[in-house]
C-alpha cells in the first residue's frame, strides 16, 4: 500500500467478529443456519458450512434474531440500534424497520401470536423493561409497544429468558418467574435455600414446564409453574461447572445440556447419553425436525451435529487470545495470513474474501477442562511462525510451541509442505532450543534454508536444513550474555541484525563472523528492528522504548532518529513499497519511509490493537493493511473511496428453498415438488382434471401472501393451465388435449347466437367474468 502523505485515511470492518456470543437459528427447510455476527446476520448452509446471504442494516450489534410468526421465510431480529428488522432471508431482503427508540437483547416470537412479537429493551435508569409489538402497524415513524410489567435480569438476557408457545419464563438469581402472556399471570417461585444462581432458563415448546441451569451444574426440572402450591422440580447433577446451555427438542420428550466440559448431554425420561469432545459449549439450537443440533463454541465455531456424528463444522475467525503472539505471517502456499487460531492452532485466513481456509494443529494434545475456574491447566500455545520459499521452490514453516506461564514444554518444530499430498508434514522437532528461556524472534534466511532464533537467554541460534538429517544447529551469536529481543534479515539476505539489549550487531549472514560485524548502540535496550524493503532496504529502522531510529547500512551512520510518546508494540514492513508501519502501547499507528524522519500518515485507532500484516496483491504490485483488534476483528486501513467501495452493498442472490417445508395455498395450487410431471402428463393427455372451481383456484391465489408467490411466468403458465384442467368435465375421464380444446370450441358456440362472438366466458367469481380471446392463444400456450 503506497500511502500518499497527508492522505486521509480511515479504517473500515472487512471480517473477523464472532458469531457465537448469540444463539443462532435453524431456517424452517433446515438448509440454513442463521448467525449474528456484529452488526449483520450471517446465513450459512447446512450441507456445506459456506456463508450463503449476509443480511446487512442494521447500525448496531444484532443481539437476537426470531423467526417470524406467521411468515415461514421471513425472520425479526433486534439490535441495540434500538430497531426491529424484518427480512426475507431467502433473498437477502429488508423488508421493514420498526423503530423502537430503546437498545434491544432479545425477541421472542411464537406461532400463537401470528401478529404479535416480544422484544427486552432497555429503558435507561429503569432497567430492561419487556415489551409487546404490534407487526401490522408498519406506518409509524416511532413504533409504539406496550409494556408488560414484569421483573427482568440486567445482564446474560439471552440465557435467562425463554419464551414457548404462549407462556414465558425468566431466571433471576435464585428466582425463577412464571409468566402467561395471554392473561398477564405471574407465578414466582424461588429455589432451595443454598441453591445457586440460575444460569440459564429452557421452556417446555408447548405446556407448562420448564429446564434451569444453575452455576453449580445442577439442572432442575419444573412442573406444576401455574401455581406454588402445585409446583414440583426434579434435581439433576452431571455438570462439573455453570450450565451454560438448555435445549427442549420441539417435540418437548428431550432435553440437551452443554457446558465448559465440552460434551453434550441428552436427557431423556429413562435416563441421559453423551457426546463428548465438542469443544465448551456456550449455546445450543434444535431444527424443527429434530434432526440437526448446532453446538455454539468460544472459539466462534459451530458444530451441527445429527445423531452422534457431526455432519458440518462452521468456523468464523478462530483466533480466540487477546495477544496474537506468534504475530501474522504471509503463507506461500494458499496466500494467506496465518495467525494463532484455536488453542495449540494456525488459523490461515484470506482476509479479502474473510474466510478461514483451515485451522493446523501444531501442538497435537487435548486441553481438558478445569473442575475449579480458578485453577488454570496448562497451556501450550504458538508463539513464534515463520514461512520460507527457498529458490529450490521447498516450502518450510518453524513453529515454537511454549507453556509460557509455566516455562516448560518448549519446542522448536520445523515442517515442509509435500506437494503430492498438498500437506504440511513435521519435518524435525527440537526440544528446548533455549533452555525454557522466551523466545524472542523466529526468522527464516529470505531465499536459503537457515532459520535464527532468538531468546532471552542471551543466544541467537542457527539452524540448518540437510536433505537426510532433517534440521540440526549451526552454532550460536551471543553479545556480553545480553538478552537478545529481536532479529531480522536483510531484503537480498546479506545481512542480520541482532538486537542484544542496548547493542544492535550486523553481521554477514553468510559467514556470520563477528570480525566483519558491525555494533549499533543505544542509549535504552532495542525492543524491535526491521530492514526496509525495495528502495530502502539499506537501512534498518530500530525501536526503543522513546524512540525509533533509521540506520545506514552503506555508510554505518544513523539517518534521523524520532522520539515516541508511547512503548512501541509492533513494527511491519511492506513488501511491495518502502513503507513501514509501527504501532504503540497508546493504538496509535503511524507510516514512514526510512530514509526520511518525514511521518507519511498518524491515526489513533478506535480499538485496542493486536496485529497487523501487509498482504501483497496477486501482482505484488500493491499491498493492503490488514489490522486485527483485541476483539478479533479484522480492518483495512484505505482511503476514502476505497472505503465507500468495500462498504458498498453486495449484490444478493435468491437461496434455494426446500418447498416440501412450506405449505401454503400457492404451494399446493402449484403442486411444485411434480412441477415437470405435471407438464409432460399434461401434453401426453394422461392427466386426469381435478376437481377443483375457478372460484376455489382463484381464493387460493388471493389468500397466498405476496413474499412466497414464484416468478410471475410460472404463475401465470400454472395458474392458466389450472383453469383450462377445472372447465373440461366432472367426471374422471382421461383426456386428450384435443379433446379439451374440441370441448371449449363447442361451449363456445352454445347459447350465444352469435357466430362472430370471439370471446369464451369460463366462470364467474363475484359476478366478474373472466374470459379468454382466440382458440389461437390457447394452442400458442400449448406450443
């Protein structure tokens, strides 16, 4: 990215976000998975795991989402941009906002209400409030809604509140409120003494019972909600932590629970069944068949899961530490960035389509959870990555795996791609290369296999490829003992400079002797270095904790050097200019050039920062700065125009529906899933009419809301026919298409007394009468 100065420059959203901070929803066909994610709602496919439809409007994060009453394709969802949106997800449409003034965490639709939705918001001083809307009144600039007067939880509203056919319950504490929203009856009901706090709240779909979760993980059963004196609950035990997901199925026989364990569990009326190793689960969807469960994880993926194998995996950007420490490497095999994903991870991402290619395991070991919160086990995580392409087109990547907070299980892992498999295949693996020190930098040799580590404990280790041993040390680099905070190489891979606390050496990459060296020393230890690339990559730009500061390679003299107002945290370099880029403690980000002190562009950014990389175009000719924030959220930093063009909406596209889910009178009248049978029996003459009056066809028709009617032309071609099949005979008498068309050239000629009368009068529906001109039109429909 070649930024001009002065250019004003902002940043803009282009992936990244989670998913599974809300419960999702099954479409009603289920072949969809709908998501909320950020300020958008992310349809994905059941069958193959891709994003098929984003809905995009809303100007807030989208906390609930409800399929609508009445309307099969269509969905509500509310957002803290104090709206309610109605979509047609189908074919990606909004199709009314209901301003409500007030944020909103939660809808709560039922088909008993077909008018009708719930909606928690949020009413400044007085707390959430719940809410009854009205979804025929879509004239109102402000949409009025009538306050129910109940006490609601202040936080996890998500979990706490569940609706079922026509009664809601709501968790607070240790108080557990029945309310029936038809009489606006409330029944509360408090827990045992010693009892914990409720977690979460499941409904019975359809009569007066309900599921609560509790921090212990404990699960009560309730019956008899309607009065105190008749309620009754059965307690449950299994979970080692905090319930955090209840589930009826829609028949109302089972219940399914999830938690930190990372397994499923079914409970059924003669007892429970599980289905372990799924990751922690902090949600849970049904499908309406009962066939398909979705397990919503921390790490933002999804596992839909039917009978005990898990059919789909749907994973969103799984990057889930706050600190990317392994920072964000360019892969030279699919040309993607590739960060830490989920624990013991590689994430690869392309950022320009925001899809995640894959997750490599590199650890290779299971991460049990803790039976007590407070205790972490240990944690084996990435902190160092590196790629190399060498000029004999091998492809390698180092990995260093480290228990930080423990200083223990470190190793230093060195894999090749093998192009027949297209896999990455481990290669060699050495075990504590720095004596259970941190490991400060990873940096492969630009073209040559040569790999240099560096760690605190005041080495710079190199390390050798040979075609039979694998990967063995060279030697080591060492300055006085200093600590040795970074390393890096030169653009044509002459150089490597070493930082060892205050002293900076540069030494021949080839030979590595200290006698050719040269010694760049600072006042404050060198936090990190980079080489410039292009036209000025014969300067090295250094950093303290003040200051930063460009040297000269050539002449061995410092060009300019800059002072800091805050710690610098990371420093990049674009591949395909002479720009840099370094960002401070403070989310400040600025770009220079390294043979100038001139600052091109500064920004203070509006989020905390994690990493950043450049990410080269397919000519290499440009390059795009991608910025992810502490929340996982990936941006670009780009001008204005290029902002308008990435915020720019998306052409949609209609998604295939399953029919065979939707039984309205259109899909009847049409008969679609025998469609082409239809036809060909039709022009055979082995199609027996049905019996059905024009004046039922057309009611049909008139009653069928307008969002689920086909394309106009085979509305038209069906309906046509449909009225040609009802005026042949009553009886059930195959007949030819000639025959019919005989018969309406005789009808035609009976009781008008006219030869020259062109017109044949069908039926007549509300004293209307509808007409058809010419034989020839019909003949021309045949054809």
């Amino acid at each position: 990215m070649m930024i001009i100065q002065n250019e004003k420059l902002v940043t803009v959203r282009t992936g990244g976000s989670s998913f599974t901070k809300y419960k999702p929803l099954f479409s009603v066909d289920e072949r969809f998975l709908l998501c909320l994610c950020a300020e958008s709602i992310k349809v994905f496919s059941v069958e193959t795991g891709e994003c098929c439809q984003v809905l995009s409007g809303h100007k807030g994060n989208v906390t609930s989402i409800a399929h609508h009453p009445k309307i099969k394709l269509q969905v509500l969802s509310c957002s803290t941009d104090q709206t309610v949106r109605r979509w047609d997800y189908e074919d990606g449409v909004l199709l009314h906002t209901y301003n409500i003034g007030m944020p909103l965490f939660k809808i709560l639709s039922s088909k008993y209400f077909e008018n009708r939705v719930f909606i928690v918001c949020e009413n400044g001083s007085d707390g959430n409030e719940l809410r009854m809307i009205d979804l025929t009144k879509t004239n109102e600039d402000q949409h009025q809604s009538s306050l129910i007067q109940v006490e609601l939880p202040q936080s996890n509203i998500d979990r706490l509140v569940s609706f079922g056919e026509r009664v809601l319950m709501i968790g607070n504490k240790r108080k557990l409120t029945f309310l029936e929203v038809d009489s606006k009856k409330q029944v509360h009901h408090q827990t045992k003494s010693g009892s914990s706090k409720i977690c979460c709240v499941a409904t019975h779909p359809s009569e007066d019972q309900c599921v609560t979760g509790h921090q212990d993980g404990v699960i009560h059963f309730w019956t008899g909600l309607k009065s105190q004196a008749q309620v009754t609950f059965n307690r449950q035990h299994w979970h080692s932590q905090s319930v955090m997901a209840l589930e009826w199925t829609p028949n109302g026989i089972d219940v399914f629970s999830g938690g930190h364990e990372g397994v499923l569990v079914n409970w059924k009326q003669y007892g429970r069944f599980f289905l372990p190793r799924v990751d922690p689960i902090q949600h849970l969807a049904i499908s309406g068949s009962n066939t398909l469960r979705a397990t919503v994880h921390t790490d933002n993926s999804i596992k839909l899961i039917c009978g005990e194998n898990v059919k789909q995996v749907i994973e969103g950007f799984t990057a889930t530490s706050e600190s990317l420490c392994c920072g964000m490497e360019m892969d030279p095999v699919t040309s993607s960035l590739v960060t830490n994903g989920k624990l013991g991870h590689l994430l690869f991402y392309d950022p320009q389509k925001d899809f995640q290619l894959m997750n490599f395991d590199v650890v290779n070991r299971n991460y049990p959870s803790s039976s007590d919160p407070k205790h972490k086990l240990s944690r084996v995580e990435i902190t160092q990555l590196s790629f190399l392409k060498s000029v004999d087109k091998v492809i390698f990547m180092a990995t260093l795996e480290f228990d930080v907070e423990k200083k223990r299980d470190q190793k230093l892992k060195f894999w090749n791609f093998d192009q027949t498999t297209q896999q990455w295949s481990l290669n060699t693996v050495i075990t504590s290369p720095h004596t259970e020190q941190d490991v400060t930098s990873l940096r492969f040799h630009p073209s040559e296999p040569l790999c240099i580590s560096t760690s605190i404990d005041g080495f710079a280790k190199v390390w050798t490829y040979h075609d039979i041993h694998g990967w063995s040390s060279m030697g080591a680099i060492s300055h006085k003992m200093y600590a040795c905070n970074d390393s890096d190489f030169s653009q044509d891979g002459s150089l490597i400079a070493l930082a060892f606390e205050q002293a900076v050496c540069v030494r021949d990459a080839s030979t590595f002797d200290h006698h050719t060296s040269q010694l760049f020393t600072h006042k404050q230890p060198v936090m990190m270095l980079k080489f410039g690339y292009n036209k000025c990559n014969r300067y090295l730009v250094t950093c303290t904790s003040q200051f930063y500061h460009s040297w000269d390679m050539v002449n061995g003299t410092m060009q300019w050097t800059m002072d800091l107002s805050q710690p610098p945290t990371y420093l990049i370099a674009d591949p395909t200019s002479q720009d840099m880029t370094l960002f401070t403690a403070g989310n400040s980000v600025r770009t220079f050039c390294p043979d100038s002190a001139k600052v091109i562009h500064n920004q203070n950014l509006k989020f905390p920062f994690a990493s950043a990389a450049y990410y080269p175009s397919s000519d290499r000719k440009s390059s795009s700065l991608y910025i992810v924030s502490k929340d996982m959220v990936v941006y670009t930093l780009c001008g204005e125009e290029e902002a308008a063009e990435i915020n720019r909406p998306q052409p949609k596209t209609a998604l295939g529906i399953n029919t065979d889910s939707l039984l309205t009178p259109m899909s009847l009248l049409l008969n679609v899933n025998n469609d082409n049978t239809y036809k060909q029996d039709l022009m055979s003459g082995a199609y027996a009419p049905r019996k059905r009056t024009l004046e039922e066809t057309v009611k049909r028709v008139l009653a069928c809301p307008a969002h689920v009617l086909p394309p106009m032309k085979s509305l038209a071609d069906q309906f046509i026919t449909s009225l040609i099949l009802d005026i042949t005979s009553s009886s059930n008498d195959v007949k030819s298409k000639e025959e019919i068309i005989e018969d309406m050239e005789v009808d035609s000629g009976c009781g008008t007394g006219s030869d020259t009368d062109e017109t044949m009068t069908l039926n007549t529906v509300d004293g209307v009468d509808i007409s058809l001109k010419h034989l020839d039109f019909m003949q021309a429909f045949y054809k």
